[in-house]
C-alpha cells in the first residue's frame, strides 16, 4: 500500500461546480497536512496547509479525518484557472519526509 | 514571499557527464530538499540538508551527491550522467520548525543524451 495515495482523475467539472478530492494516508503518526498545487511543466505551489479542525481559504475547504486517515479538498465555484494538479503532502512526527501523493488532475471546463 | 532560485530551468547534458545543479534560498531556512519528479511516480526525495554541511539520503541518492557549503545554497551533483536521469528535478526549502510547509524553485527540466 503507498503511504500516501490520491486518485489520479481527470475530474472533468463545468465551471461553478463544486469538487472534492479525497487522499488517505498510510500512518497514522503524521503530523503535518498540506494540500499544493501544480500546474503543468511548473513546480508546485502551496494551496493550504490542513488544521485539524478544518480550514476554509476563500473556495478552497481543507478537512482532517485522524480516524479514517485522509484529508479532503473541497473547491467550490470552480473556475477555468482552477484547472491543474492538486497534490497531496503529508510529513510524519518526528522526522523531515514529507511524503507526496502522484496527484489528482482537476479539469474545469467552460 | 519565500523565493527559491534553481540555476537552469533547462539543461541538456550527455552520458558520463558530471552536472551540477544548484539552488539558492533568501528566507535564512536551515532544511533544504532535492527531489526529483517523474510521470506516474510523483516526486521522490533524493536528499535533503538540515544545515551547512549536512545531509542526509532521501528515498534515491544513487548516482547524486550535494554540498551545502553556505546555508542559502544547496547543490545537486550528478557524478556521472545516465539516461535514467533524465527528469524534473525540483529544489525546495522550509524552516526547522515543525509543521512548516516547504517551498519550491521553479525546477530544472534535465535531459541526458
């Protein structure tokens, strides 16, 4: 099992739709949660960071779920520039790893 | 903002070949990381920098070694290239304290021929 797995999509959505992607996480000691984003041919960029009670960032909602081991992204009123590839990080207790999901693809469409 | 420099953003080099590729951080962050980024395979750490001269290896340090001889600066050797080499590279750093997210330099697109 990888430690860190996403589906890779593509999530084919129109624009203003909402979308949620799910990435469930192998152990159970991690600590830190980020959610980046990387659009084709760039490196990536950081969208959030997860907070176990949940944060909101203008559209974007990140979730911690400690018992069921994921983290969720929830992109509401999609636009066309929300298109790319989001990523999935996650950093164990203790150490300096962080681990990367291969990343869902998100396509929004007109 | 954080700004991390990667020196080349393409590169092409052949076989047997020593290639250097360097980064350069301006936040003062003592870790700085090497990873490598290939479809299917996300990316994969290939060493990573606590402080000046140290590392340590990361999932795939075959055929790479660093230096971090200056703390803003983190460079990634590739001792003799192979077509197996060929890839993104990106260069990322971040502060010691915990939960910090790590910040990315635009990466190198190497090709070895």
């Amino acid at each position: 099992r990888k430690e860190v797995e996403q589906d890779p999509g593509p999530f084919n959505v129109p624009e203003g739709a909402t979308v949620a992607f799910n990435c469930t996480y192998s152990n159970s000691a991690s600590q830190s949660f980020f959610w980046y984003r990387q659009d084709c041919r760039k490196e990536p960029k950081l969208l959030m960071s997860v907070y176990s009670s949940g944060n909101e960032d203008g559209r974007f909602t990140a979730q911690l779920n400690r018992a069921s081991q994921y983290i969720s992204l929830l992109i509401r009123d999609s636009k066309l520039s929300d298109s790319a590839t989001y990523l999935c990080v996650v950093r164990d207790s203790g150490t300096y790893k962080y681990i990367f999901g291969t990343g869902t693809r998100l396509k929004v469409l007109a | 903002d954080v700004k991390v420099t990667q020196s080349s953003r393409y590169l092409v080099k052949r076989t047997g070949e020593k290639v250097f590729l360097e980064c350069v951080q301006d936040m003062d962050h003592e870790n700085m990381f090497w990873y490598r980024q290939d479809p299917g395979l996300g990316l994969r750490l290939i060493y990573f920098s606590y402080d000046v001269k140290m590392k340590e290896k990361g999932d795939i340090p075959e055929g790479y070694s660093v230096s971090r001889e200056k703390k803003e600066r983190f460079s990634l050797i590739l001792e003799s290239a192979s077509t197996n080499q060929t890839s993104m590279y990106l260069c990322a750093s971040n502060t010691g304290t915990a939960n910090q997210p790590q910040h990315f330099g635009d990466g190198t697109r190497l090709s070895i021929l």
